[in-house]
C-alpha cells in the first residue's frame, strides 16, 4: 500500500438500515492520483467523497487512508482538503480571510499565512481580488477562492464535490485545465466527484463508473470510451450516446428487423453461440454508402451544428444518431456501412460487453484487469 | 403607452391605500405612547378634561420633579436593569449554546430534545408560578434579584427562534470548518455568530425588554423597598394614591419606557442594515 491510498474494503452505507445507498464497495484509489466518480445524481459518488472526508459514518467494512483505518477518524484529524460544490465560503470573510481560515487554526505563522495566501492566489489569479468579499466576485472567482482555500492546505486528499456544476460552459472548460494545474502543483490524491462525462474524460487519469450504488467500471478515459464494460457504461459516456440496437444473431449473420448482414468470423468466435445480442455503434463512427451497404436506413430528422451534421435515422424502426461531415451530402437510397473495428457487442440478457476482436485498431492499450469489474 | 400608464396609476392608487391602512394602524399603536408622554407634562386637573386633547393647556415638569424626589429612581433603574440584563445576558448564551447543538452537531436525540424545549413554551405561567414560588422559598431566594432572574431563565423561545436562524447557515460552511478541525466554540463565534447576528441582536433586546416589563412575578416575590423594579413601582400611585397620582404614573412610565425603547431603536437599525449576503451559491 503506497503513501497516500485511499483504499475501501468491502464498504457499505445505509441511512435507514434497509437500503444500501453503497453496497459493498471495493476500490483502491492510488497515491496521487486524479480518480473520478462518475455517474448519474443518486448513484452514492458523493456519499464515497463524504465518507473519504469523515462527513458520512461508514455502516459496515473499512475504509484506509494511507495504510490506517479511517472509520472512526474525526473529518479534521484526516488531512484532507476539499472544494465544495457551493464553494462554502465564509461570506463574511475577505478572500484572504477565507484562504487563511483554516492555516489560522492550524496556527501556522502569520508570515507562512501570507506567504501561502500570495502563493495560491498567483496560481489561481486572483491577486487582486484577495480583500473582497465573496458576494463581490463572480461565481467563476468564487470558485477560485475555494480551490485556493484547499491549495493552501497542502493536504494529501484533495476532494471535489461538483465543482463545476455551478459554472458555465465557458468557464467549465478554464476550470479544468486548472483544476489538472493544480494536481501537477504537489500532486495529491485527487478525487473528483461528476455526472459531466466531459469533465470525467479530460480531468481524469482513472474513471470510476458508477450507477445503482455499485461500481459499473473502472479505468482509464481511453478504456472507458473504446471499451466499455456494458450497456450502461456505454451509452453513459460519449454525446450524443453510443446507439444501441437489439439485434439477433442467425447462421453467422446478423440480423436487425428484416435485415441482415454477414458477421466476420472474429466477431462470430467472441459471440459464440448467442442468439440474441445488443449492438452498439457511436454516432461518430456512423458511416453511409449509398445505393448499397450493410443496412437500408431511413433519415427522419437532421440538425447542423456548425462543426458535425446530426443526423437522426431509423434501422428497421430502431431510431439512430449520426455525426457526420457538416458538408456530407444526405440523399435518398442510404445504407449503413459498418466499419467493424468501430463497433460493440452486448449481451443481450446481462448487457455486459462480449468482448473485442484481437488486433482491433486504435485499443491497443486495452487492458483486461481493468475490464468487467461488476460487483454483483 | 396608455395601458402602462393606467397601470401606474393603479399600482399608485394601491400604495396609497396600503399606506393609509398601514398609518392607521400605526397611529393606534402609538397613540397610548403619546397620551402617556403628553400626560406625564399635564397638570391632573387638565388629564381629566373631557375630550381628545393630547398637548397639554400647561405644560409642567412638576409631576418628573415629584416622582424623583419621592422615589429612589436611580435605584429602581439599577435594580431593572440588574434583573434584565442578567437574565438577558444568561438566556443568550445558553439559547445560543443550546441552538447551536441541536443544529449542528445533531445526535439521535435532537429532534426529541427541541420538541421537550418547544413544549415548556405552552405552559402558562400560572401553572408554574406556584411551584417557582415555593422553589425559591425553599432555596431562601424570596425577596432577592436573584429570584426574579431565576425562573425566567427557563425559557425555549429564544432556543426556538435561535435555532431556526442557526438553520439558515448552510451545512458546507460547518463542514468545511470541520474538515479544517475549527473547534466548536471558534465556529460558533467566528462562522455562525456573524452570520446571524441580526436574529441574535434582536433576540437579546427582546429578552431584555421582556424582562424589564416584567410585573407580576417581582410583585410576588420582592418585599423590600430597596429592591423594588421601576414597573413595580408603578404600584406606588395606582395603589396608595388612587386617581391623585395619574400624572405621577404617566411620567414614571415615561421614564421606565426610555431605556427599553432606546436600545429598540439601536436594535432596529442592526436588523435592517442586514450586511450579510451569502458566498453560496444554492
């Protein structure tokens, strides 16, 4: 176990002593690392923050902290710094004041208080703004102030709660690159709760997938996106989300409606002797032929984003994205040509994802410990 | 153009009517106030005259000057205020105290705590008057200040108030505190005090202006002349005097009122000026 893991052992979380909120949660966050959870509200990501920061009670397992059992540890006894997703700064204080705060406590010297304050408020530019008030900034600067506030700490846990949702759009995509500026400052263990899967891929260097209060996978941006362990997880990341389609599986064709096309046999060997599968296939990697291909396909509706072409369409009745060329030109008598590099296989009872071919181009880091890591 | 002028003038006609509501309701509220100042400078022969004079035909300051020199009223003012800010002073920090645990640092108790706090609020006083009374006798704190102060300190209003201002504080802000290892009491003073110190300075005035007006329980329990409050002095000209003491009476009050209404006015400016905007975003 290196320095500062965060490690949980069989962990569960229960309000009401009926329903699990965590079930059985096993995850190891390496030493400074930037770990996200990701997944829909409701899915118990804060609740493993909290009970990281001592905020939460842990109903049953344990949770470590680099090597010690934290369970019972009072949330200031832990070293941790967290950013909230209100910011929670003291509106009656200065900026300075805020950033101080806590040093004050720790009774460090006033001159190392200065020196810390200037410090953070360089990185994060917010020199000049160091005698306001929070109420006086920008939600942007407000949220600086509270980055700055945990910086100074220097703590080996850095949490993040939702940091960015009160942010817009513009704003989201600067906090980001500082966010990951700041982990390269001192590089803590970073854990970063989200439901923006944006934020989940640039910010993080492992992903942890969450829904229903169980871990769905774990691994890196590029595992989750090209690999993911099933359905959820695929149309969870990626917008518009991965098109999924049920689809049937005879004499090594597959068939969708009353379509078929042939299945090359390093897909068939991964598919055995299923009947029924999921197909799945990312907008982005929808291409045309026109006038003949894999499956006829029916436009009904079509959006110009400036930068893609969204096109929605049908396959047998089952609806469609696609994101194509803005200049791609959309005529009558299309087919969709599926490139079967690009594609995913599902089972079709469990959702879990069969498997992908040897040698498929662009997954060459695939790794397979990390793959289906469904706990239940 | 024309439709937004006619709703001007509609939304002017209703402020004028709301004003004029609202000046007649105050001048009802204030209107004993000023009958009582104007009186307190009449002679008893112009009190009594028939009518709705308010100013008075002479103006005198003889019934200030008779009031003093017969009553110690510096020391009546002494013992009001010994008694009120004691017992404002003693309610304040431990309805702070006790708002502050139930708040924000809850056990499974703390629901069932307050609601025990709120019920004391609906027992009248009658109830408990007798009890306190023998209470005291036992504790030998009749006829002190001591034992006005005593039983008015068991109070759950200002808990019951204080605490729903303490609800208002967002969680985050206590457990960024938390995490930062802020000692109860620093937070409590430093992090939720300024942030509802305008409930809190209205509270203590409340406390403090209840508890000079307090009449009935001094009467019980004070004898001695030297320990009488200013309200229960009061009882000197209504009593002894009959009607001959009217404009006696009306100056003393003047006099008791002075102070209370003094600090409301301090109190009230604190309360408006709210200085406080939250840097949470919700």
């Amino acid at each position: 176990m290196a320095e500062n893991d965060i490690v949980f052992e069989h962990v569960y979380k229960s309000y009401d002593g009926k329903v699990n909120v965590i079930d059985d949660l096993n995850l190891t966050i390496p030493s400074g690392q930037r770990m996200i959870l990701l997944g829909p509200s409701g899915c118990g990501k804060s609740t493993i923050l909290r009970m990281i920061a001592g905020l939460e009670s842990i109903t049953g397992g344990d949770l470590y902290m680099g090597g010690q059992r934290m369970n019972d540890v009072e949330p200031g006894d832990r070293n941790v710094a967290m950013v909230f997703q209100n910011y929670a700064l003291y509106p009656h204080m200065t900026v300075k004041r805020n950033i101080q705060f806590g040093m004050e406590i720790a009774k460090v010297p006033k001159e190392e208080r200065d020196k810390q304050t200037d410090w953070a408020l360089e990185i994060l530019n917010l020199t000049d703004y160091k005698d306001r008030l929070p109420r006086q900034l920008s939600g942007g600067q407000r949220q600086r102030v509270a980055l700055c506030r945990a910086l100074v700490k220097k703590a080996p846990y850095f949490l993040l709660d939702e940091p960015l949702s009160n942010l817009d759009a513009q704003l989201r995509t600067a906090a980001r690159a500082e966010l990951v500026k700041i982990h390269e400052v001192y590089r803590p263990t970073f854990i970063y709760v989200t439901h923006d899967q944006i934020e989940a891929m640039t910010v993080g260097e492992r992903i942890v997938i969450l829904d229903k209060s169980i871990i769905q996978q774990l691994g890196s941006p590029d595992e989750i996106y090209n690999r993911p362990a099933n359905v959820f997880v695929a149309q969870f990341i990626g917008s518009p989300s991965m098109n999924i389609c049920e689809a049937t599986v005879e004499d090594g064709r597959l068939c969708i409606g009353g379509e078929s096309t042939p299945i090359p046999e390093k897909w068939r060997v991964l598919i055995g002797d299923r009947k029924k599968v999921k197909f799945g296939i990312r907008p982005e990697h929808v291409e045309f032929t026109r006038g003949e291909g894999d499956f006829p396909i029916q436009v009904t509706y079509m959006e110009n984003h400036g930068n893609q072409l969204v096109l929605a369409f049908n396959i047998e009745g089952n609806p469609m994205m696609g994101t194509l060329d803005p200049f791609y030109k959309v005529e009558a008598d299309l087919y969709l040509d599926i490139k079967w590099d690009k594609i995913h296989f599902f089972d079709a009872d469990t959702d879990k994802n069969v498997g992908y071919p040897e040698g498929v181009a662009s997954f060459t880091h695939f790794d397979p410990s990390s793959f289906v890591t469904l706990q239940k | 153009m024309k439709s937004s002028r006619i709703r001007k003038a509609r939304h002017s006609a209703g402020q004028i009517f709301w004003h004029l509501v609202l000046i007649l309701v105050v001048c009802i509220f204030l209107y004993p106030f000023i009958y009582m100042l104007c009186s307190s400078f009449k002679k008893l022969k112009d009190i009594f005259t028939a009518g709705i004079r308010l100013l008075p035909k002479e103006f005198v300051t003889s019934n200030y000057s008779t009031v003093l020199s017969r009553l110690n009223v510096p020391l009546l003012l002494g013992n009001s205020m010994f008694v009120a800010t004691l017992t404002m002073l003693v309610k304040m920090v431990t309805s702070v105290l006790a708002a502050y645990a139930l708040v924000f640092v809850p056990n499974r108790f703390s629901g069932k705590i307050f609601y025990f706090f709120v019920i004391t609020m609906f027992v009248p006083f009658s109830v408990i008057m007798l009890p306190n009374y023998l209470t005291l006798s036992k504790l030998g704190l009749l006829n002190t200040l001591i034992g006005v102060v005593l039983p008015q300190l068991a109070d759950a209003t200002a808990i019951f108030r204080i605490r729903q201002a303490m609800r208002g504080v967002p969680k985050s802000l206590i457990e960024a505190a938390r995490i930062d290892k802020v000692p109860h009491m620093t937070c409590l003073l430093k992090i939720v005090m300024p942030l509802t110190k305008p409930s809190i300075v209205s509270m203590a005035i409340f406390l403090f202006v209840n508890s000079w007006n307090e009449y009935f329980w001094p009467l019980l329990i004070l004898r001695s002349n030297e320990l009488q409050t200013i309200t229960l002095a009061m009882k000197y000209y209504t009593g002894s005097e009959g009607a001959n003491g009217w404009g006696n009476v009306m100056a003393l009050a003047t006099m008791s009122i002075a102070l209370p209404l003094f600090l409301y006015l301090i109190a009230q400016r604190s309360i408006i000026s709210t200085f406080m905007s939250s840097g949470i975003k919700e």
